[in-house]
C-alpha cells in the first residue's frame, strides 16, 4: 500500500507556464487536500475536495485549480506560474465517513520553483 | 478570526523532558492535532484530542483545555530523532485543519 503519491518530487519552471502537479491516494479516502508551505508560515490550504466531483476554496486559491473526477486523483494546476508560487506542495486525505477523526495524511510533496 | 499560535524554536536535551504549548482560536472546535515534521519531508501524524485531559501514547502526551483554548505536547526522553518540527493544528467547524507555524525543537547531546 503506497498511501499518497505526489508527482513531480521538484520542479523549476519558468514563470508563465503552465504545470500540474499530481496526486494519488489508495486510500479510499472521500476527502482530499492541497496545501502550500512556506518558511515561517504554517500549512496554508489551497483547494481541498470533500468528495469526488465536489471542490473548494481554500485560503490561498487565487492562480491555481483542482479537479476531482475519481475518489483516487486530485491534480492541482498552475494556469500561469508566478515566482510568488514557489513553495513546497503537499497533497492529503482525510476519511470524513464518519468512521475515523478526520486524520489527515500527506503525500511527500512538491518543491516547486518559479524563476 | 481563526489562530494557532506556538513558538517558533525550542532546545532541549537528550534524555530530558520538553512541554511544547499552543494556544487556538477556531470558529468551532471538531478537535487539536499534532503532527511532527523531520526537515524535507512530510507532517505525520501524532496525536488527537478533542475532549479535555491528558492522551498519553509512549513517549508523547498531547494535553488540552478547551475553556482556556490551549494545549500541549509532551515529549519525554527525549532522542536525538526527535528533533524535527512539530505542527499545532485546530479542526474548526467545518472540518478543516487550522495550522499554526509549527516549533523547531533541537535536541543537544
């Protein structure tokens, strides 16, 4: 069992491209997450989906998007990169059934640099 | 509005005993987290309270007050492994985590 799989491990691009970064989780987990990290700050939410075909805004949404067309994918997508986008990405899931307590678990992440 | 707030750097010493505090603010309350982060890799999960007390899992115990809005993390013997960062995080009424910073311990020999 491999939990969440991100892709790529890092990246460097190059500012008004176009990236996806990707997800994967075996889990069966209803729930999934996209957070930035940045030094000195905590874990900032960017989209997350509570289910599959349902998204939502998180507290850092602007320039990026998510789709959620399966229970196991959840691909977060900068339309056009900015260097203030340059962070390190982390994917979690979270079982809301009702049957745990919401633990959230992360994939490896993504260190993403927009020069 | 919604705030975690931890300090930023603790040192300790190998063997000895480190109380690590929050303090939150969330529109609701569904629960405190912990969460431990080694340097370059991902939060793992620690420790869950939602009622007031004391959860002792080995070496870590996790403390919370819900009247005062405060909680703690309690690492005993403390090995060099330990030293990582670890994240405050409060659940709020919507389910989602609400993150503090997070306090970088150093352990010294």
């Amino acid at each position: 069992i491999a939990g969440i799989t991100q892709a790529p491990t890092s990246q460097i691009l190059a500012a008004g491209r176009r990236m996806t970064l990707r997800c994967t989780q075996d889990m069966r987990h209803n729930a999934m997450y996209w957070y930035r990290q940045d030094l000195g700050l905590g874990l900032r939410l960017i989209h997350y989906s509570n289910t599959a075909g349902t998204t939502g805004k998180g507290e850092v949404p602007d320039g990026y998007s998510v789709s959620r067309a399966n229970t196991d994918d959840f691909p977060l997508t900068l339309a056009s990169a900015v260097p203030s986008q340059t962070s390190v990405y982390f994917c979690a899931s979270s079982d809301q059934s009702g049957g745990d307590i919401n633990t959230q678990y992360f994939g490896p992440g993504t260190r993403l640099t927009v020069l | 509005g919604q705030n975690i707030d931890q300090p930023t750097e603790m040192t300790a010493t190998e063997g000895a005993i480190v109380q690590i505090n929050c303090t939150y603010q969330t529109s609701g309350f569904n629960g405190l987290f912990w969460y431990q982060q080694h340097a370059g890799e991902a939060p793992t999960f620690l420790s869950y309270n939602v009622l007031d007390g004391l959860e002792e899992k080995g070496r870590f115990s996790s403390f919370l007050s819900r009247s005062k809005g405060y909680s703690y993390l309690l690492l005993k013997e403390l090995q060099m492994k330990d030293s990582a960062s670890y994240l405050c995080a409060g659940m709020d009424s919507n389910y989602q985590l609400i993150w503090g910073a997070g306090t970088k311990l150093i352990i010294k020999p």
